[in-house]
C-alpha cells in the first residue's frame, strides 16, 4: 500500500482523495498545512487519521510513502526539490512548475536521486484522450484544430470587488493561462507535438495576470487555435478537423462525448466509458510510476507544454 500525504486543503485536494479512494494500492494517510485546525478538519473532512504542520513534517511522517502537491504554484518548486531530497516520491498539481527550465531540473533532481517525480495533469491520463487518438485516423489530413477551456471562475467576483485571490495573484503563480490554458496546450502536445511557431494574445484583468487569451499554433500542414479563459464561459466544443471528417470534443480536459461526422456522412457518436471522477487516471498512473513504470515521455510533455506557456507568459497583456 503506498501511504499519501497531502499538502493543501483546497477543493483539488478533495477531489484527489477522492480519486485515491477509488484506486487499489493507494491510500491518504496524512493532511499538511501550516495551521493544523485546518489540516485537521480537512482530514476529518476526506477521512485521513493524520495531519502534520507543513512539509517538513510530513516528510518526516513515519506513514507517508508519497506526497501529493496541491499548494500555490510558485512554492511548487522549492518542495518538490524538499521532498525529492528527501527520497519522496511527488505528485504536484498543474502547472508543476512556473517554467520549463524549472520543470527540466526538478525532473533532473528526481532522476539522480532515482525518485518519481510526475506533473498531476489529468487530461493525460484521461481515456477521453485516447479515445480521441483512436479517431484521428478517420479523419484523413488534419487541416484544423480548435481547442478550449473557458469558464468563468465564481473569485472573479472578489477581483472584480477589487480584492486579490491566490489563482489570479501573478506572485503566487496564478494565471487563467497557468489554471485552464494549460489543458488544451497539454492536449495538443499529446496529440500533436511541438508547433513550428505560436503566437498569442493575453487579456490582462485587474489582477496584473490573464484573465483569457488566445494562442495560433502553426503545424506542418494545419494551424492549431487553443482559447482559454476564467473570466467567461462558453457552450462551444473543441474540435478537430481533417480532409475526411470532423470531430468535436466536448471538453478537452476530460472527454466524454465524441461526434465525428464523416465528409458526406451522418454524425457518429462515441461515449467515454471513464470514473466520475477525472483524476483517478493520474492517481493510478502515478501509483504504476512509483513500481517502475516509465515516466520519460510524461516528463517530456510536461516540459514541452511548460514551454509553450513560457512563450505565451512572454506575450504583454492587452
């Protein structure tokens, strides 16, 4: 049984034990946080018997196997190296890290150490998005991809009152880009690879971050458009679209419903058998990572998604 132990105690990390529950081999065992009546009702909240009093402590748990990271994202990188150093094995939230260089020396740490270090990005270990690279081939020539996560955040409203808040605070990390954009952008990596170029607008809020933005990704062949947004919300599908048909994707972070449409043809719909809850293919993943599945290529996609979210942070709001 590996033993997690959990730092933060926001909405994720009860989604993630959750998902541990639901996972044969794994099971939560400790809460982490600075203020332990906090760690503790959360722990009483998701069932865990222990709490620790930050990081260190539950590093030094005597029940704690693996820690999962779901604390801001600019601390992400100092306790990944804390707990790698420590022989830890990490599961961090996404984004991992604030960039891709980062990304590539936490990964080197983890690697010298012999320590798994895995990015808690759950569209790809979703069976939405397998699902999707079965039919690609149905498609003949990709010409055209559109890809989106919009949906507007309820602190919005606190920005918007003239209050700061930890997901739009660009000292903390936080973005709309880093949040939601990074879905569509991991997506795309996955399905596609690297584009030959990207270009992208950000529509900056009162926060001094993103609150939306816009990305134009050029391929070999087709040109990739990736929208994100926590400001508004749209009832529009991702879509992929090739010289012999069209799928559309309902939500690219976890497909569920998939409508290709043959040139010529009727629409065929496809339903993604997949848990209730989304992230219990990271978890799994992750427990398979830790018995010595190879994790290279997650490490590769992580970076090269992180890369292109440096690109876009590079571009000034508007």
């Amino acid at each position: 049984m590996i033993r997690i132990g959990i730092v933060g105690t926001s909405s994720i990390s009860a989604r993630l034990a959750e998902a541990v529950a639901a996972v044969d081999g794994v099971e939560i065992t400790r809460v982490a946080s600075r203020d332990l009546a906090r760690a503790r009702a959360f722990a009483d909240e998701i069932g865990a018997p222990g709490t620790a009093a930050g990081l260190t402590a539950l590093l030094a748990a005597d029940d704690v196997d693996a820690v999962y990271l779901a604390s801001p994202n600019a601390v992400h990188r100092a306790q990944i190296d804390e707990a790698v150093d420590a022989g830890i094995p990490v599961l961090v939230e996404k984004p991992a890290v604030l960039s891709g260089d980062d990304w590539d020396a936490a990964v080197a740490r983890a690697r010298a150490r012999g320590v798994v270090l895995l990015e808690a990005m759950r569209t790809a270990y979703d069976p939405g998005l397998e699902a999707v690279r079965t039919l690609l081939p149905r498609l003949g020539t990709i010409r055209r991809v559109a890809l989106r996560y919009e949906k507007r955040s309820a602190r919005y409203d606190q920005v918007l009152a003239g209050e700061q808040t930890n997901i739009f605070d660009p000292a903390l990390g936080g973005s709309a880009l880093r949040d939601l954009g990074v879905y569509p952008l991991h997506a795309l990596v996955r399905l596609f690879g690297v584009p030959r170029s990207l270009h992208g607008v950000r529509v900056g809020i009162a926060a001094h971050t993103d609150g939306a933005g816009s990305a134009l990704a050029a391929y070999d062949g087709f040109v990739a458009d990736v929208a994100w947004s926590k400001i508004t919300d749209t009832g529009l599908p991702s879509e992929i679209q090739g010289e012999d048909g069209t799928l559309e994707i309902d939500a690219i972070d976890a497909p569920r419903r998939l409508v290709l449409t043959p040139r010529g043809g009727a629409p065929e719909v496809t339903f993604v058998e997949a848990p209730s809850n989304p992230m219990v293919g990271e978890v799994a993943f992750f427990r398979d990572a830790i018995a010595g599945r190879d994790i290279v290529a997650d490490h590769e996609a992580t970076s090269r998604t992180l890369r292109l979210v440096d690109a876009l942070l590079d571009v000034p709001l508007s």
